[in-house]
C-alpha cells in the first residue's frame, strides 16, 4: 500500500544496537561530504605524492633501470625510515588542508541549528557524538595518510619481498601509529575551532591559523629566551619529533625529546577535549 | 536489561536540581499518567517556574542534586540510554539539521533511536505524510516556515514510535487551523497510538482540550496537581455571585442546600454548586438573606481558574468584617 495512504502506526520491530547506532552519523556525513566538489578535489590532490612514491619504490627496486648513474644515487634511492618520514610530512599538510573544510562542517551546524538537544533527547551521548564526529574525520583524513601509507608498505613488501616488512615493523607502526595521532590532534582542533566559531570558513581558517600561531609563539619564545625546549609546544615539530622516534630518525640532539613531545601533544589533546565538551552542551544554561 | 514493572509514566522523588548555584527544582514528588494507557499530562507555571528544567532533568541534560526521577520505570540519571529509547522529545526552539531536506532529517533521527535503515526511510516518509508535511518531504527543513518546522519537530518526536512523547510549547507561532491541526494529532498521539503524552504550554486552552491531567509548577515546587478528567466527570458548575447587602449569612444558608461558597471580596463570591441544586436556588437564598443579585454567572471551572489559583493570582477570601449596611431584601 502507497505510504500516503496507509497512514501513521507506531514501530514495533527490532532496534539496532549501540554500534549501529553510532556510526549513523558518520555514514550520513560521509555521504554529504564526497558530494562537494572541493573535498573530492582535494583527496584527489592529495593522492598526487603517494603516486610518486610508488614511482619512487619502483625505481629503488629496479636497479637495472639506473645502473649507469653514480653510486650516491644508490643511496638516495633507498626506502626506508627517511623515506617515510618525507611522505608523512607531505600527506600530514594535505590532511590539514582537508581538516580545515571538512571539519567546520560537522559540529558549527548543529550549533547553528539547534541540533544538540535532537541529538541527546536520544540513545546518544555527548562522548558518543564527539566520538561519531571524530569518527568522520578519521575516516577522511585516513583516505590520505594512514591508507596511502599501507599501500607504500605493500607495493614495497611486494617489489623487496615480504621479508622487508617483518625486518621493517617498526616503520609499519611509526606510519599507522603516527598518523593515527596526527588525526586526533587535526580531529580535536578541527571540532573546537568548529564549536567556537559558526561560519564555516572562519572556522576553516581558524584551524589552519592554530597550527601557525602556536607553532610561531613556540618559536618566538626559543628565539626571545635563547632556548629550544619551547619546540615542544609548536605541533608541527611535536608530531613531526614523535614520527621520527616512531620511524627511528635521529632528531637534532638540542631540541626537545620525542617523549616530552608526545606529552606536550597529550597535554593539548586533553585541553581541547576539555574546551569541546564544555561547549557542546544540549542546553546553555546561563549561570 | 530487563524493564522493570511499571505503572506510572513520570514518577519523581524529592528532586532537586541546581543550574550553578540556583536551586531551580526545590524537592519535588509527584506520579504522573499511567504507562500504556495513552493519556496525557499537561505540564503549567509561570515562566522561571522550573517547567523546562524538569523536562530537561527528565532527558538527562542535567543531573539531579538530590532526590530521583524515573521515566517508564527507568532512572533518568543513571540508565539514560533505556529512558531515551523510549521517548520522543520536541524541543520549543527551532532544532533541526542544516541543509538537510525532510526525510533525510526524519530518517537520521529515526536511525539515532535505534531503528534499521529501510525501517527509518520508510517510517520518515509514513509520519511526513502523517503530520502534513508529504509534498515538502523533499525541501530543506531550512526553508519551511515556521508551522512546517514545528510539524517536522513532532515528525521527528514520533518517527520511532516512543511510548511517552514530551512535546514544549508545540503550538507556539502556529496560526489558527495550524494549532487545529496540531491538537489534533497530539489527540490523536493518545487515542490511537496509546502513547502517553507530557504537553509543556503556555496556552490553557489547549492543555485544557488535550490533557487528562494537569501539573502546575511554580518558583520550583509543585503548586496543584489535579485529574481533568476526574474534574470533567465530577460536572460541578461554578457560579459568580455579586451582591450588596449584608452578606454574612449567605455561607451558611448555602450549606442548607449542599453548596460551598467562598467570599473572594465584600459582595463577590465564588460558589460551587452540586449537580442536583439549580440556579433558582440562589436566588431564593438570596432573597432569604435581603441581598440584591448585582450579578449572576455560572459555567464549569476552568483550568485558567485553576492555574491563577494555584499561582496565586487569585487571592483567598478575605475574613468577613461586619459592618453597616442598609437591608433592602428584594430581588
């Protein structure tokens, strides 16, 4: 019978379960955002390097195809920790760049609409729907920096043999761990700058414009009080410090420790979820 | 988890709540409505009364400072999950999503309660066509007007089939045939679908037409709480009565006939009339007493009597005090 005709009656079947139910939301944005032209735009720029890293492995793996050139090249022409550390930080600037249009648009709308008490009038908690947010960004920004990565690791294991990967675990590690963090902090700025500020592109240009300041006061304190451990405070060298340690990159010995950068990054994390949960709140309650 | 036993729909204990450091709820118990029988509960008060912070208590927005309150049986606080699975709330602001057209917006609610995919597209178009909205399914919420979207409002309060539907100022900003229309799905809400409904207004009228019984809140306590249905039933009439004249005997010449009078002013009272006395009979108690009828009306009392009584708009009676007055004795 035709919906119109049939009339309201009141459901009686199953309900799905708590899993189910939190990934509606991400699957219902995941669908909003690959129809916008500029978010496919930029997974498609952003797929551009690994592409010339699989160049790039296949040359280290067919010396027969630069036999004449000189022994250095040898040398450059190795995959390895350096490697990965080049690719990491390149796909790490495009997942900025993507969390900076992506992210605005999942929690400064709801905040603009209203939207929080239809969300937690239902089976949803504020943690699960930060949760259900963050799973949305980490399913994006995971198309550019943790999947390329696999995909690096596998044309490699493939072309050098599989035991390349189990004499390498320690790089499969550095690129899933790495990255994994990389997009909590993106996801964490990317929320709060979007629960602050209701125009979209404020808030695009507020995420991008934390990593700048920040990274620049930490600077300016190393530079005005002639130290470096302020490096640390800077997320760029601080996500950059702890790959390195991951990938087993030596670092400059005067700068900060990986350790200490992995709890400076811990500490900002814990703020920023701090800030977002005082925000999204179903009801403001004017004390 | 297992449902426990249930037999009332809202049953409060001693709650307290606090917003900073004002107490906005200051201790109140009550049981509200009967699970599964499909009535519903009117919720009244002035503003800052305390009405919104109880229904937001209810949904777990903010946690009790002292005392409980049990939804379907389930603890508001501590098993918020199994409360919220089982109603529907329709807020009094605007809330909806954002470029989203009507049956996207119905569907993903219907989902976030718990239902599967091709149940919640298919119930999200049912309760569209349901509510009105079935040719604006497919426009942006954004762009209705103000009566479409507190008609989508209540298509996502309904679209999973909860057993209690909170509905906040549901009427507010609707024209004429609109609030018609709205009433009359709310009617319809409790009558066919045996879903027990808590109705917040500020509107009398229609918690009047709609409840079966009525809470009135006010500075955060209880003030009255009443069965409309049982005032209906019991069909006492009221009177107004103004006279002049010595009226000191009138309370006890109306006891003679079973009524009840209240002096609300020198001359002005207010009667109650059991349902086998007539009208004549004031008249004739009036005439016994030498006092002349300025003014005479009677009817049913009203919920607006009722809410300016138990907000104390309406002032006790205050003690007789005897005085001179000529006795004219005629009618």
């Amino acid at each position: 019978m035709a919906v119109y005709k049939r009339g309201y009656q009141r459901y009686a079947g199953d309900r799905t379960g708590y899993l189910q139910r939190l990934l509606v939301l991400p699957r219902f944005a995941w669908r909003r955002l690959l129809d916008q032209k500029l978010v496919t735009s930029l997974l498609m720029l952003s797929l551009f390097w690994p592409l010339l890293c699989i160049l790039f492995i296949y040359l280290a793996n067919h010396s027969e195809l630069w036999a004449g050139f000189a022994g250095g090249f040898k040398r450059i022409l190795s995959v390895n920790g350096k490697f990965f550390a080049v690719f990491m930080n390149v796909q790490s600037v495009f997942a900025l760049i993507l969390s900076a249009v992506v992210g605005p648009g999942l929690v400064a709308p709801d905040l603009a609409n209203n939207a929080l008490p239809l969300y937690f009038s239902r089976p949803l908690s504020l943690r699960d729907y930060i949760a259900a947010r963050m799973l949305v960004l980490a399913g994006m920004l995971s198309l550019v920096t943790i999947i390329p990565g696999l995909l690096l690791m596998a044309i490699q294991g493939g072309m050098a043999g599989w035991g390349w990967l189990w004499d390498n675990g320690r790089l499969f590690w550095g690129v899933v761990i790495g990255f994994a963090i990389w997009i909590v902090i993106l996801s964490l700025v990317a929320m709060t700058c979007s629960a602050y500020v209701k125009w979209r592109a404020v808030a695009g240009g507020l995420v991008l414009a934390f990593f700048f300041v920040v990274g620049g006061a930490a600077e300016m304190v190393n530079a005005v009080f002639r130290v470096d451990w302020a490096s640390m405070f800077n997320p760029g060298f601080a996500i950059e410090a702890v790959w390195m340690e991951f990938l087993g990159v030596e670092l400059p010995p005067e700068k900060p420790g990986a350790y200490e950068c992995a709890l400076s990054l811990g500490a900002m994390c814990t703020g920023l979820l701090w800030i977002l949960t005082r925000k999204l709140r179903p009801v403001e309650v004017v004390k | 988890m297992g449902r426990p036993a249930v037999s009332t729909v809202v049953e409060i204990e001693n709650l307290r709540v606090w917003l900073g450091r004002r107490e906005i709820l200051k201790g109140i118990s009550c049981r509200l409505g009967v699970a599964g029988a499909g009535k519903a509960i009117g919720l009244l008060g002035p503003n800052g009364a305390g009405k919104s912070t109880l229904i937001q208590t209810m949904l777990g927005f903010h946690a009790p400072g002292a005392g409980r309150a049990r939804v379907l049986g389930f603890d508001c606080h501590t098993q918020p999950r199994e409360v919220k699975a089982r109603i529907g709330y329709m807020p009094e602001n605007d809330s909806f999503i954002g470029n989203m057209t009507a049956v996207a917006f119905i569907r993903l609610m219907g989902e976030l309660s718990g239902l599967p995919k091709a149940a919640a597209l298919e119930k999200a178009h049912e309760v569209l066509f349901h509510v009105g909205l079935g040719e604006a399914r497919y426009r942006e919420v954004g762009t209705y007007s103000l009566g479409m979207k507190q008609m989508a409002k209540l298509a996502q309060a309904i679209v999973h089939g909860p057993e209690l539907v909170i509905l906040d100022e549901p009427t507010n900003g609707l024209d004429p045939s609109a609030r018609r229309r709205m009433l009359d799905l709310i009617k319809e809400m409790k009558s066919q679908h045996g879903m027990s409904v808590l109705l917040c207004s500020h509107l009398l009228r229609d918690v009047e037409e709609v409840c079966d019984e009525v809470l009135i809140l006010k500075d955060g306590l209880i003030v009255h709480q009443s069965d409309l249905e049982a005032e209906r039933k019991a069909n006492r009439r009221f009177v107004q009565l103004e006279v002049s004249g010595d009226d000191r005997g009138l309370s006890e010449a109306l006891r003679t006939v079973g009524a009840e009078g209240m002096r609300e002013a020198p001359g002005q009272w207010r009667i109650v009339l059991p349902v086998e006395v007539e009208i004549g009979a004031l008249w004739r108690i009036a005439a016994s007493q030498g006092l002349v009828v300025r003014r005479m009306t009677h009817g049913r009392d009203t919920l607006e009597e009722i809410f300016l009584k138990a907000v104390g708009h309406l002032r006790p009676a205050p003690p007789i005090v005897p005085q001179e007055v000529p006795v004219h004795g005629r009618i």
